[in-house]
RNA sequence: CGGGGCGUAGCUCAGUCCGGCUAGAGCGCCUGGUUUGGGACCAGGAGGACGCAGGUUCGAAUCCUGUCGCCCCGACCA
C-alpha cells in the first residue's frame, strides 16, 4: 500500500482532531536519546518487551521512511511482493537453520505435531523467497530477478534495548536476487551493486549520516558484504575507520596493520614461576607486575570439531570471525574445561603455547614479534616468563585474528579510530547457500541445471526513524530531517479566539497543502508556551507562527526547528519561504 | 543464560529499613475563574488498594516464600 503521507484532499489536519500525547518528563526506564525522545513526543507506546505500538504520529514517520524505500527500489527494478510472517518449520528444516538460529527463531506452541507445532514465525524470509523461486523461476529466461518486500519481522532476542533499536518485533524491507551467474551483466554483482547504489540514496534521502562499511561476509569470503552504519552511542556494533575515510569496516572485518618487532635481540631465559589461584590475565598481571601487552593469551576451540589454539596479547582479544577464515572453518566454540585439562594437563587458566606441539596453533600477527612474554605453563598453578616466540615454541600459522584497538593503525599506516554505531542496513552476498539446499535450479541455455545465485539487502525501518533521532536532537526535542518529519511544517496560531489569526492560519494552511506541503495546525486553545515546547519537542523542521501581535505589524514567523532562526514575513510571503527553506 | 536494579494513580516519584490514622506529592486529566509570545495562577474534583499468589500477624505497600513483568551491564545477535 503506497504511503499517503499528507493529510491532503481538503481535510485540515488540526492538532486538536488528531492524536498527539507529548509528555514533560521521561519515562525512567528509558535510557537512549531516540527512545526517550520517541515517548516523550509521543511516538510509540510499548505493548511488552521489545513491541511497540506506533502512535499516529510515530507512524507517519514511519510511514514516510516506507515510502523512500519503496521508491528506490522500484527505481533500482526490484519487484515488490509480500510474503506471510508465520512460515512452516519444514522448510526451515531443509536449510538447517532450525538449529543455526536457535532461540531467535520463535515458535508457536501446540500439542504434539499440532500446526502450531510446526509453524514459526520468521526472522528473515530467505527460505521463503527460495521455495517461490524455486518454483517459479525455471528458465534463465526470467532471470535476474530481484524481490522484496516490507514485513513485519519476529526475532526471540534475548535482550531487546535501547527503545526501537533492538526488539523482538520489526519492520524490515528485505529484498533477494536471483542470478545465473556471479559476474558480467545480470550477475548477483551487478545486482548487488545496484542495491549498494540504492542504499545509498535510501540513506541520503532519509538525512541520516551513514557510513558503508565492509562487514564480516562468513564463509563466501571476498567483497561480498557491506553494513550501513549510523554513528551513535545508542548502538552496539562498533565502525572502525581511519580519519580520512579511506578505510572503515565493522570491527568483525576491520583489518589491522602488522605490529612491529621492538625487541632488542637479549632475550631472557624462560622460567617457571608459580602463580596459584592466579587465571586471569589481570591477575597474573598484577601477581607479576608485568602489562598485559606483554602475556600471550591461549585461548583453546573447538574448530569444525578439532581443537584449535588461538594466541593473542593479553590486552587483545580474538576476532572468532577473523579466525574462522584463517583457520577455513565453519563452526567455532570455545573448548569446555575438560578438553582444555585433557589438553593442557592443568587446570583451566594455565594454558600456554609451550610445549604444546600436538594441537593446531594459530597465533595473532602481534604475538609473532613478543620478547620476554608471560604465559601459562600448562602446569596448574604456574606461569612461564620470558617466554620467546620461535625459541621456546614454534608459530606455523600467524595472522590477523584479533579484534583492532585504540592505537592500531589500518593496513594503509592511517591511525584507526572507533565509534559506537547501529546498523540500518546489510547487503549480502549469498551465493547458493540457499538455492543448493532447497533445490531451486534453473536451466542454461544448453538444458543444462545450476542452482540460483543469490544476494540478500535488508534494511530495518524503525532503526531509521530511532537513528535519524539519535543523529538530530536537542534537549529540546527530536529535530527531524524534512523526508521523514511525521509533517514538514507545524503552523501555530496564538491567539486561536482572534477570527484574523484563524483566517490567515486557515488560508496559509491551504496554500501548504495545496502545494503538497504535510501541516500540523496547532489550533489549541493553549498559552504559547505550551505550543511552542511541543512544537520543538516532536521536531517538525518549519514552524509558522501566526498571533495577534505579529499581524498587528502585519507579519508571521517562519522559524526553522534545527537553528531556531526565525524570519518574519508578509503572510503572502511565507509559503514560498517555507517552500525554499524544505528544499 | 549470568550479574545488578525496579514494580505504589496515565507519567515522574515518596512511603518499605524500624508493620499501625481513611496510601501521599508533582505533572497530566475534569469543573469554574483569572491569565495568554517559551511548559501560568487560584479554587474545587475524579483517579490507585500498592505486579500477582500464598504465608506470618490483632493488623501487611511495608516482614517471609514463590511467581510474573520491566530496565541496565555482560553473554548472544541469520
């Protein structure tokens, strides 16, 4: 359903027959600005733990943030459906992830195989898609494809938080295309790339300062993934990029320059040295007065069922997805304490790579150029010091498998800095993951059979509107960019008893609409004070001010929400005003 | 799932430690009046039985047990 905005068509949408409850004080439990701000404004109510209702005014903005999506895709060609949210289990079955997605994929609850039983509700639609592809799309012919849909998503989250930035129910647009081959013209990276390009003017028009950053891309490995990013401190992943912006990833992906060996070739000798009850880096560190970039952390996995080792500083910690690419594996668990006892013949917190030859060790770049380093001895209750790499053990695979810091420089020698971000978008590159497991094939034009290839594009629509929030507030309130204010201009009469400030408002108002302009006329009966606070406080980025006082000099204001600037003007002047000033 | 905190009026909170008048305040809401350019003032009024269930007690918002919910930190996050 398109998203018609605009109150429109002749009916003024007046404040006093709309539904607006704004709020003076902020509800305690909420603790990030965006959530804050969107109950003190009136924009969402929660219903329980991560669900919200979207008030009238929520949802406008919701509303409009559906429509700029919608229009870029039908833009960039794809083909919008709608597909259900509950979905039968079985086909979640046929692609493993019943298992892969645990907990996050909720369930409905019967009595034995009842339907509920085998019903779920979906996350994501990837199996959906597919089990429609693979029964429609046979021919080469029809291909490439690209469809999408805005849908409600459920997700069992453990934790939902931060208001409307991570929740168990959400708007998702999700989107999948179809492809006969990975390169050349009609290949998933001419598709994805048109999806980047249109994420990229999705996140302009929205006015949110996003950042393109390369993200984690799992086993398919290459370019084959990018996160769109909203720096805030309301978010939970962290963007890594350097200064200049010639590099930014997700700290998942970012990649770090090498360190550099400072030793000065007098290594000491090795030596045991007991360290009881000590486990921890931080109180070996403190036991033996030594920093902890100067400990070698063993940390034991189990790597596609065999153990594995990962070394890194003691002030580092291990990239799992790094090291899952390094090591080319699929699954990755920490070791549980009987493996590691078995392995190490101590107790759990006195692992160390000496002496360890049987097991496979992968050990950070950092740790190749340690001297004099600290570690477990592998003897329960004792430490080694002065250890050496390439003395008193050997490294045969070293690599880039820890999270960047502070201090770490990009491949490129730039100074990497950090910033707490929220992801709004994800465009992925899935190869056949999908289409080999569930058997949608097309044929060539030999009659030849191949399994689809696939990309995925997600956006999460409420985390725009929270986003957009956290990147533009005051602590007056929300200051919203125009594209997807619930109204682009708030016209405010004082004075609302005066009949030459209600006819000038009315005929401003029509003026507005009539050029297509959204308006909340604010035609309560309340002091100005009132008015002007719930004005700032629910964002809408021009304001119009018509009072008594203004006419008897024969002006109103136009005031912008974001710098408070006010113009006064001729009423005759003030559309055009208002209209350069939303361009 | 571990750690912490909190559930009293639509919202913010006091009262809980040391059981005891009829459970309070501010905001919001209703009525009347005075006000009217940055969240006015006066007067009057409605609204909760203290998350829920047991228990102790002459008596429980307050003590005990259990349970549910919500928030925060961490773990987790196709």
């Amino acid at each position: 359903m398109p998203a018609s905005c605009g109150a429109g068509k002749g009916i003024r949408m007046r404040w006093t027959q709309f539904f607006i409850v704004t709020a003076k004080e902020t509800p305690s439990d909420a603790v990030v600005p965006s959530h804050q701000l969107m109950l003190r404004a009136g924009l969402i109510r929660q219903v329980v733990a991560g669900a919200y209702t979207y008030l009238p005014l929520g949802l406008r903005s919701l509303r409009k943030v559906e429509g700029i999506v919608r229009e870029e895709m039908n833009r960039a060609g794809a083909i919008e459906l709608h597909m259900p949210a509950m979905h039968p289990i079985e086909l979640w079955e046929q692609t493993g992830r019943v298992a892969a997605m645990g907990d996050v994929l909720l369930r409905l609850h019967g009595r034995g195989e009842d339907w509920r039983s085998r019903t779920v509700l979906g996350p994501t639609h990837e199996e959906i898609i597919t089990e429609h592809a693979r029964t429609y799309l046979n021919s080469y012919k029809q291909l490439p494809v690209n469809f999408y849909q805005i849908q409600t998503k459920f997700r069992g989250e453990a934790r939902p938080k931060s208001g409307v930035l991570r929740t168990r129910e959400f708007l998702m647009k999700d989107a999948y295309s179809f492809h006969t081959c990975k390169e050349g013209p009609g290949g998933l990276d001419e598709g994805y790339q048109a999806m980047y390009d249109a994420y990229c003017r999705i996140f302009s028009r929205c006015g949110l300062p996003y950042v393109a950053v390369e993200a984690d891309s799992g086993p398919i490995g290459g370019d084959a993934s990018h996160e769109f990013m909203v720096e805030t401190d309301a978010g939970e992943d962290f963007l890594v990029k350097t200064d200049d912006g010639s590099y930014a990833a997700n700290l998942e992906r970012a990649e770090v320059a090498s360190v550099t060996d400072a030793g000065d070739g007098r290594d000491e000798p090795i030596k045991l040295v007991p360290t009881p009850g000590h486990t921890t880096i931080e109180q070996v560190s403190t036991l033996l007065g030594c920093a902890p970039s100067k400990m070698i952390k063993t940390i034991l996995y189990v790597a596609d069922g065999a153990p594995l080792i990962a070394l890194v500083r003691g002030d580092h910690n291990v990239n799992e997805a790094k090291l899952k690419r390094v090591a080319r594996v699929l699954t990755l668990e920490p070791a549980d304490p009987a493996l590691i006892k078995n392995l190490t013949e101590a107790e759990v917190g006195y692992a160390g790579p000496v002496g360890l030859s049987n097991v496979r060790i992968i050990a950070d770049q950092a740790v190749t150029v340690m001297h004099d380093a600290v570690t477990g001895a592998n003897k329960t209750d004792h430490h080694l010091t002065g250890v050496n790499p390439g003395r008193d053990f050997e490294i045969r695979e070293a690599a880039d498998i820890r999270d960047a810091v502070p201090g770490d420089r990009a491949k490129n020698g730039r100074p990497l800095t950090f910033r707490k971000c929220i992801e709004v978008g994800h465009v992925f590159k899935l190869g056949t993951k999908y289409s080999v497991a569930m058997g949608a094939e097309f044929l060539d034009e030999k009659g030849a059979s191949h399994p689809m290839i696939m990309g995925c594009y997600g956006i999460g629509l409420n985390r725009i509107v929270a986003a957009a929030i956290e990147a533009s507030h005051d602590a007056n309130g929300i200051i919203w960019p125009a594209s997807i204010a619930p109204f682009r201009v708030i016209l405010c009469s004082l004075d609302v008893r005066e009949a030459e400030v209600m006819s000038v408002s009315r005929k401003l108002h029509d003026e507005l609409e009539s050029a297509g302009i959204d308006v909340l006329w604010d035609d309560r009966d309340q002091r100005p004070g009132v008015k002007f606070k719930d004005a700032d406080l629910i964002g809408i980025p021009v304001r119009i001010t018509v009072g008594k006082k203004g006419l008897a000099e024969g002006v109103v204001e136009v005031t912008t929400r974001k710098d408070g600037q006010v113009r006064k003007l001729a009423p005759e002047q003030a559309q055009a005003e208002v209209m350069r000033l939303l361009c």
